[in-house]
C-alpha cells in the first residue's frame, strides 16, 4: 500500500473549504509537518474550527493505515494541525490526550506543538495546563509539553498526583546530579510539599549512586541552603511514614530521615507521632520510632503515659524483633524506677497469649524478674495472666506464684481430637439448561475468564440445548453481549477455557469466520480451533486442549445444520464428575432421537464417569444399543480408567536447576493409541526429568483443568507440578495455589503428586499463597486423605534441596495449628523433623522446634524422638536447645 493511494482514498478534503483550511489540510495529507505551523498561523479561528471537523475524522481512520507502515509524516502534521485549530481549551486538551494522538506525540518534540500553541492567551494555555495536569498518569511527552506551555504562560501548573510523579521522574539524570537539577527547577517550591502526599511518590527516594547521591541528600542541603523549609522536609516525612505503604517508598522516606539528621529537639517534639508510627507503621517505620523512643527513654525525654501507649500497639505488633526491643525498654524502665513496676509488668504480660514461645519465655523472665516490687492486686493479675503460658512456662510461673497460678487442664484438641473442616458435601449441579436472557448474562461474566467449571459446563449446554430448539431465539439474546465484544481484541482472552466458548458464542451468532479468522489468522474458525488444540500436543497443553475440541466439535455440526440437542459431558456434580445413571439415561435418549454423539463429547464424559458403578446402573448400560451405548457398557464392565503407574523423581543438579525440586512421573495408560488428540497426549507419559515438554511444562494450574479428569487428580497434578515448583522463588503474584482446595475435593487417590502439590504450596512465596495450601492439607485430613507424614517428609526433602525455606513452611503450618489441627499438623512435623534436623541450621531452628512443641501439648503426643532428645542434650542456651529440651520433656511426660 502506497503513501499516495492511502491519501487518495482516505483523506479526502470535502468540497467547499476555503484556500486558507484546504492548503493547511493538503499539508497534512502530504506529512508536509514544517509547513504546519505558518499555515496555521494564517487561519483565522472560525477557519481553524472549519477545517477541525476533517482532521478529527482524518485522526479516526490514520492509526490502521499509517501507524504500521512507518509514515509518521501524516500522523505529526495531523498531530500538529489539530492542536491548532482546536479554539477551545477543553478541546485542545482533548485532542492531545486522545490514546491516538498520545501515539503519534511520543514520537515528536513537543516543542513543536507547543510551537503551535505558543500565540495563544496565558490563560488560555493556563487552562489547557491544568487539563492536561489532572490526567492520572503523565508520560514523559505530556510532562515535557506541560512544561514548555507553563514556561510561555507564565502560570504554574497545578500539582496533581500524575503531575508530582512525572516531575519526579524528570529531575534525575541529563549527566547533573540531583541537587543540580533541583536547584534550577521552577516547580520546586510547589512540588516538594506534594511528595509527602501523592502515594506513588518517592518510590526512587532509596538509591544512591557514586555519580550522584540521590533525592534524600539532594532534599536535606536545600534545606541547609534555605531554598526549603526544613520543617516542611520534617514534617512532611514522618506525615508520609506514618501512611505507609509499599516497601522501597518506606526506605526511601527512612533514608530521608536520616538524612535530614533530626536534632535532640526535633526528636522531642514529635514523640506523639513516633508513638503511633510504632503501633501502626509498616514494619521498617516501626522499628526506626522505636530506636527513637528508646534513646528518647534512655536520655529520660519519655514520659511513662508515652512508654505505656507505645508498648501496648508495639508488643501486640507480628514482629518478633520489635516486640523483643520494646520488652527490653520496659525492663530497663522498670529497673530505672521500682515505683513502675505496677503499671508496666501487667503490659509485658500481655504477652503471654501471644503464642510465640520464646516471647512468652522473654516476657515470664521480665515478669518474674521484678515481681517482688508489683503490689498484691497486680500480682494476682500477673498469676492469673500466667494461665495463659505453655505447659513448661506455667510450671515456672506456678513455682514462682505459688498457688495463684491454676493447673493447665487437658484442651479440647488433647481430649477429642483436631478440630477440622466439614468434608466438603458434593454439590449436585442443576440439570435444566439456562433461559436465554440468563445464558446471556452468565456468558458476559465468562467471557472475561471470571466462571468456575460448573458455570462454564452449564453454559455451554445452554448454548447447545437453544442451538437445536431455537436458534434465532438464541442469538436475539446474545445479541447485546456479542456487540459488546464485537472487536477482535475483545475475544480469544488469555483464558482457554473462555476461549473455547467464545468460539461457540460465535458459531451460534454465525460469525466466527469473520471475527476470530482475524484474529488467529487461521482459513475458518473451525481451522483455528483445531490449529489451538492439536499444536504442540503434549500432556500439558492437552489438559486445556480439550475443552477447545469440544468447541470444534459443536461448531462443526452447527456449521453442518446438525446441531447437537444437549452435550454428554455436562458434569453432574461441581468437581467435574458425572454419575453414570445420568450418562446411561443421555445416552439413551440419543438413541430414542437418532442422534449420532460427538466423539470428543462422548470420550470425556468416558473420563468423567464416577468410579462406583451400582449393577443396576450396569445392567442399564448393558441394554443401550448403539454402537456408543455399547462402548458405555465396555467402559464400565472394564472397571473405567485405571490409574496411572505414578514415581517420585528427583531433578539433577544442573545449571537450568541450580535447586532442584521433586516432581512426579506417570506412565501411559492402556488404550490411549486409540484415542485422538488431545486425548492420546493427555493420558499418555509424562516425564517432566527425562522427557521435558516443549511447551515449558507448566500446564494451567486451575479447577477447569482438574474437571477434565475429575477422579484421577493425580494425573492433572503431575503435569502441574512444574508450575507449582517455582512458586517459592518466583516474584510474581501468582494464582497457581488457587486450585489447590479445588485438588482436595477432587476424585481419585490423593498420591505423591497431590502432596508433592500441597508441600510446594505450604512454601509459597507469599502467605496469601500458602492459606490455599493449608486449606487444602485441612480438606484431605478431614477426608482421610492426608498422609501426614509423607508430607512431613516432603517438606524435609524439598527444604533439604534448598527448593523450600523452612521459615515460610512453619508460618503456614502455624496457620494450620491454629485452626485447631494440632494433632494434623504435629503429625506432619514427625515426618520432617528428622530430615530436617539432618540437614543442619537452614532448615531447622527455634521457631520450627516451637511450633512442634506447640503441637505435641495441644494434641497430647507421646513417645521420644532420638532426633530431639539429640539436640536437647546439647549444651547451650540457643531457642533451638531450649525448644529442643521442651518438645523432648512434652514428649517423654507421663500420661
């Protein structure tokens, strides 16, 4: 396609424009951009407000025709030429910020533009300024552009969010440091205050280079040079610590902090705030206020009603390290002054129900230490709070108070046992099929990847079921949704499952040809759909590929005017399965009206069958006559899909898996040859070591993959495996763990795969993660499923390869306990617990010994570990020996 033919054909100028609007619009046309200006230049505004209406339409046809082919000259003159002839300032701001124009411009100097708007009243452009400020995020070409018009206005512009944090990012850099920059910059007064306000602001605050020390030194000598307010810069930031937020912007502000080098008094006089910064800051602000406190304590600047409110935020805080500190203080205030015993000791109490051993043994040493100086009343409530400490505490308590400290009683974890989740009921799906306008509505929400298999399976039923009895009806009511989506860019989401009715909304609505042809680049939709599903075949890309043959399948017989009248394979229950009374009963049905099945349809209600077969529903089988009746009753007389022959491997040390993981291989099952793709890759082997997928072998980790096969879960949980063994060092926040309880209430042995799964998910990277693997570990011990200590020796194992840190496994095993599974979880941690003593200090510490400890007293557990009572006969005083000596005294105590 030619320059000349594209302007030709599609930027006409319409008859009756004047010479002065037809030359300026012939420039454009030709991308004639240095003669833009002086003919704009020429025109009146009632011109320029003629020629606008045709360069809108110009700007609205430009992106598909010039945007691929490279010819930015059209585009700049269009960009050029429509700012100046917008005659408002509302719609010269339009213009500029318009997605199309944004294009364009990030390819041209906006002194050229501003050029444009040069000649226009201060304010004028003031007010173009101000539109232009209030957009959210301003790239570096509407930051400049900002720039240069307030420059020529003489006006400052207004200092919004988007506006403070594109003038952070524009000062640095340019071969000045910093400071330099700063100095010479006309927003300073305004913008520096609007730092400490705007959220985002300040994320670069942290770094420093040996080129240039960066925005907090910068900041700190314009305050010492007297260009800005020190208080401001003081106030500013503790105002922006106290908010928090995300990690590198709190250090940044710390570094500033620090920088700015507060003074005796500048400390005094913000205790308030370092008080509530303590209670309620992020981690990094709490522990900077409480070094503040504490010096301001040490030098006698602490007022106790001060000491008192920051320890009652700090010592209820989840970090460990601030609650240590702030015991510490009280201790030495205590010791400074005996009268502050009664006020103090009853708040280092508090802590005693914390759940945390060694703050709990930190605490008691605190309490004990000092209690000769508490009164009668207090140390009764002293004696009363000691209830709340462990077995091996409160015998220290109670040998320390005497009588006043009541004998533990047995909790109701040790007398009737963990306390676990219902076993989830089946949910039986509803059978009728969608009313139209409802599918409609269901089909909107799905199409954007948002449904579970349940919705997806009825849905497409639906479509099938109104395909065959009311066609034009059908496609009345999708009508609404399909011109929602009518854009290419709009289908085929990244969700393959959505994928898969998508193409079935179009095959219904006639239009798949047209639409998803474009966007696949395929000969037919029919085309594209197979192309999806039989590339690249292996086990993984055919755990999704199946849903989209059976997309192809209903398009086929749409296509041939055969539609299907309902769908086979439409689970009875939400996990996917079907009850084979209900196949037997579909089956027949097809026989009554002469229907020939869809082979993809028939095959996967096969591999959905339940796995107990009453004889009655047998002998019903054995009476259908069709050749796929007859194949139901072979299925079943066969005892269905046998499960896989399943072996744990073990990655070798290489450069691509500097840690290896564990994963888990299948063999092939009999008879998958005579099954098409992809349900021949699907039940073939799978060998993630030896035999590594091209297609990165990590499969979709989602409860619609596990509906494919919903009694055989270890299949799908092999082919996940490789996915879930990055979780505990990838950076991302994943959904991966998401399927986990969806694994749990699956169908079919739970084997090495399933808890090889719930191991690497009890490691995640993130706690939002690993709360979906102890739900999952707490649904398999409520089934009976759970085989607790081969988990616990995955964990080991996994921990021991450096795939898993310890900390992370013990911060969601303690979830788990807390529920009330003490005795699950113990159960687990005797499987670990000697892998993980063996393989030294990186796996085994004080917080796993205690968390074990925790578990035996709660759960009543019996019996010496050799492993334990080692590490207990260790002399020394580390949480690991002490934790040791207590798990081993739990463990060997009588009764």
């Amino acid at each position: 396609m030619s320059d000349t033919t594209d302007t030709t054909d599609v930027h006409r100028i319409p008859d009756g424009i004047a010479e002065g609007p037809r030359a300026l619009l012939d420039a454009v046309r030709e991308g004639r951009v240095a003669d833009v200006p002086k003919l704009l230049g020429a025109l009146t505004d009632a011109e320029r407000r003629k020629a606008l209406p045709v360069l809108k339409q110009w700007r609205k046809d430009t992106p598909d025709i010039w945007r691929s082919e490279g010819d930015l000259g059209v585009s700049r003159s269009l960009l050029l030429a429509g700012a100046g002839c917008c005659t408002g300032a509302a719609a010269a701001a339009q213009w500029l910020l318009t997605s199309r124009t944004l294009w364009w411009a990030n390819q041209e100097d906006p002194q050229a533009v501003a050029g444009v708007l040069g000649d226009r009243d201060p304010a004028w452009l003031a007010e173009v300024v101000r539109r232009l400020a209030e957009r959210r995020a301003l790239g570096w070409w509407e930051y400049a552009l900002v720039k240069q018009l307030s420059r020529i206005a003489d006006a400052e512009p207004p200092m919004t969010d988007g506006l403070v944090l594109a003038w952070e990012r524009d000062v640095p850099g340019r071969g000045r440091t910093t400071l330099e920059q700063l100095r010479e910059n006309p927003f300073l007064q305004a913008a520096v205050p609007r730092l400490f306000e705007v959220d985002e602001a300040g994320s670069t605050f942290q770094y420093a280079w040996d080129s240039d020390p960066g925005w907090p030194a910068a900041l700190a000598a314009l305050a010492r040079e007297g260009r800005l307010s020190r208080d401001m810069l003081v106030a500013g930031c503790l105002s922006r610590l106290l908010r928090g937020g995300r990690q590198g912007i709190v250090k940044g502000y710390l570094v500033l902090l620090t920088a700015l080098e507060l003074t005796a008094d500048e400390r005094a006089a913000h205790i308030p705030t370092w008080v509530r910064m303590l209670c309620d800051g992020h981690a990094l602000a709490a522990a900077r206020a409480q070094e503040e406190l504490a010096a301001l304590d040490a030098a006698g600047g602490l007022e106790t009603e001060h000491l008192v409110e920051a320890s009652r935020g700090a010592l209820f805080r989840p970090e460990k390290k601030i609650v240590r500190a702030q015991l510490a203080m009280l201790d030495k205030a205590v010791k400074r002054d005996h009268r502050l015993a009664d006020e103090l000791l009853p708040l280092a109490a508090e802590v005693f129900g914390s759940g945390e051993h060694s703050l709990q043994d930190r605490a008691l040493a605190l309490v004990l230490r000092h209690r000769r100086h508490a009164g009668e009343t207090v140390l009764a409530e002293l004696a009363e709070s000691a209830e709340l400490l462990p077995t091996d505490l409160r015998a220290r308590a109670a040998e320390a108070f005497g009588g006043a400290v009541a004998d533990e009683e047995p909790g109701p974890s040790a007398a009737e046992g963990d306390v676990l989740p219902p076993v989830p009921e089946p949910e039986r799906l509803d059978p009728a099929p969608l009313a139209p306008v409802e599918l409609a509505e269901e089909i909107a929400v799905l199409l954007r990847g948002k449904g579970t298999p349940a919705q997806e399976e009825r849905a497409l039923n639906s479509l099938v079921v109104h395909a065959h009895a009311d066609p034009a009806g059908l496609r009345t009511a999708l009508e609404p949704v399909v011109a929602a989506h009518r854009q290419p860019a709009a289908w085929l989401s990244q969700n393959v499952f959505a994928q898969a009715l998508e193409a079935v909304v179009m095959f219904v609505m006639g239009e798949v040809t047209q639409e998803q042809t474009r966007t696949l680049r395929v000969q037919s939709g029919l085309g594209a759909l197979r192309f999806r599903f039989q590339e690249h075949q292996c086990p993984h890309t055919a755990m999704w590929s199946v849903f989209l043959s059976r997309a192809a399948e209903i398009g086929a017989r749409l296509e041939l005017g055969d539609p299907l009248p309902f769908l086979l394979a439409t689970p009875t229950w939400a996990t996917g399965t079907i009850e084979a009374s209900e196949l037997v009963a579909r089956l027949a049905a097809y026989e009554e009206s002469g229907t020939e099945p869809g082979p993809a349809d028939l095959l996967q209600a096969l591999l959905r069958l339940e796995r107990e077969v009453p004889p009655e529903v047998r002998a019903a089988a054995d009476r259908l006559t069709s050749p796929a009746g007859r194949r139901l009753a072979a299925w079943l007389a066969s005892g269905g899909l046998p499960d896989p022959v399943l072996s744990r491997e073990t990655e070798r040390l290489r450069l691509r898996t500097p840690r290896p993981g564990v994963l888990v291989r299948t063999e092939a099952l009999p008879g998958r040859e005579d099954h098409p793709e992809p349900f021949r890759s699907l039940l073939g082997a799978h060998d993630p070591i030896e035999q590594p997928c091209r297609c990165g072998g990590g499969g979709q980790c989602s409860p619609q993959t596990l509906a494919v096969l919903p009694q055989h879960r270890e299949i799908v949980a092999a082919r996940m495996l490789s996915t879930f063994a990055d979780l505990a060092e990838g950076d991302h926040v994943g959904q991966e763990t998401a399927v986990l309880p969806a694994l749990a209430e699956s169908g079919g042995p739970a084997g090495p795969a399933t808890h090889l799964l719930v191991a690497y998910g009890l490691g995640a990277r993130r706690f939002e993660e690993q709360l979906f693997a102890v739900d999952a570990m707490l649904v398999l011990a409520a089934r009976g499923q759970l085989d607790t200590q081969g988990l616990g020796r995955d964990i080991a194992e996994l921990c021991g390869l450096g795939r898993l840190k310890p900390k992370r496994v013990v911060a969601a095993l303690r979830e788990a306990a807390q529920t009330g599974a003490y005795g699950t979880v113990w159960a687990v941690l005797l499987g670990a617990l000697p892998g993980l003593l063996a393989s030294g200090p990186a796996s085994a510490d004080g917080t796993l010994l205690a968390l074990a400890a925790d578990c035996a007293e709660q759960s009543g557990a019996r019996g010496a570990l050799p492993e334990i009572d080692a590490v207990a006969a260790r002399k020394g005083s580390s949480q690991l020996i002490k934790q040791a000596r207590r798990l081993s005294a739990t463990l060997s105590r009588e009764g």
